[in-house]
C-alpha cells in the first residue's frame, strides 16, 4: 500500500464516522486551514501481521469542524483485491462538542463501512491500541488488549499490509485550524526504516509526537 492509499483511508475512515455537528464560530487570529487532510506519522515500508502503539492525547484537542484523530491500521481504499476498499484501523478521535472519543473502524471487502464508538478517552491517559491479523485475511483490533469492534476480513493481492501509524486531522474548508498534540511510544513500526507522513512529527528513542 503505498502512501497514497494511506492517506485515502484516513481521509473517510474518520471524517464522517459520527454526525457532523454544525460548524463552530471560526476563531479570531488562528490560521485557516485549506479543505483536506492532513497527517503526521509513519507507514512501514514493508508488509506485516501486526501494528501497535501506546498512544495518548497530551492536552484536549480543539476541533472547530471535522475531527483530529490518532490511530493504527490496515487498509485503504481500492488498496485490497479487486480494487476493494477495505481498511482496519482504532485510536483516539476528537469531534466538535463531542469530545476526545475512542473508536474502531472497520470496512471488510464488499460491506459497508462500520463505526463503533468505544466511549470517551481520557486526556493524558495511555491506550495500547493494536490491529493484528488473527486468521488469514482477517483483521482485529485491540484496546488495552481487549478485542473491540468486529473482525475484518481484509485480502490483499500484495500478499501482507502496510502498517500505519498516523495522526490526521480534517477541517471544513477555509475552517479555522483543528489544535492537538498526540504522543506514540513502544511502536511496532520500526520507524528508522518506515515512510514518513506528513510533517511536524517531533521524533525521539521511545517514538514521536505530533502536534
């Protein structure tokens, strides 16, 4: 899966996972930031049966419009068989008036998409989120090492999926800037040798932050 299709999944793995709330009041002297998303985090450069890390916000999320998210994963869309969408992936989002929330998305190849939403998360708490293949082409995640959601069944032509570890964020266009600082540590990507995402990733010896 190259970084494209990363990118892909993240875009409508998230953005419309809950419904949209009605747009908050831009505010005054923030940047606006341009329709699209956005990401900060890495994909491995090689296929694997496994994506894990310790993730936490480090202070509560300011989402005007859209989400800002952090989460591990599989998938992506017209990445599986037959230009299947299909994608796993769990982590943390943040919604306007909502709250930072934890969550499961799952789209298995020819279903719709499903969202479970696990229940609020808390700020400066540490979640050990994991999406592993548990039998052939089918994908679980875990929270904490409990099994939430349901299984995904996920085949790929590539013969093993990419591993993504990512932050992302989206806002409505010319919507003020979504503020957050996401922490990953003890993550199973080895990042020395994984694909860059995005920018303002801060790097050190037990993982990253973003912000």
């Amino acid at each position: 899966m190259g970084c494209r299709a990363v990118a892909a999944a993240a875009c409508v793995a998230v953005a419309s996972l809950v419904a949209a709330p009605a747009p908050a009041s831009p505010r005054v002297g923030l940047a606006t930031c341009a329709q699209g998303y956005r990401y900060a985090g890495y994909a491995g450069r090689d296929g694997s049966d496994d994506v894990s890390a310790t993730i936490a916000a480090l202070s509560r999320p300011s989402v005007a419009t859209g989400h800002a998210a952090a989460w591990v994963g599989v998938g992506g869309i017209h990445a599986g068989r037959g230009n299947a969408s299909e994608w796993l992936q769990a982590g943390l989002a943040a919604f306007p008036r909502l709250g930072l929330r934890l969550y499961v998305e799952e789209v298995s190849r020819g279903q719709a998409r499903r969202f479970v939403d696990l229940g609020p998360a808390v700020v400066g708490r540490r979640y050990r989120i994991r999406v592993r293949e548990t039998g052939l082409d089918v994908w679980r995640a875990f929270v904490d090492g409990r099994a939430v959601g349901r299984p995904a069944y996920l085949p790929t032509d590539a013969g093993s999926w990419r591993p993504v570890v990512t932050a992302e964020s989206w806002a409505a266009g010319s919507a003020v800037c979504n503020l957050y600082a996401y922490r990953f540590d003890d993550v199973s990507v080895g990042l020395g040798d994984a694909e860059r995402i995005g920018a303002r990733i801060t790097r050190d010896r037990s993982g990253f932050s973003v912000s």
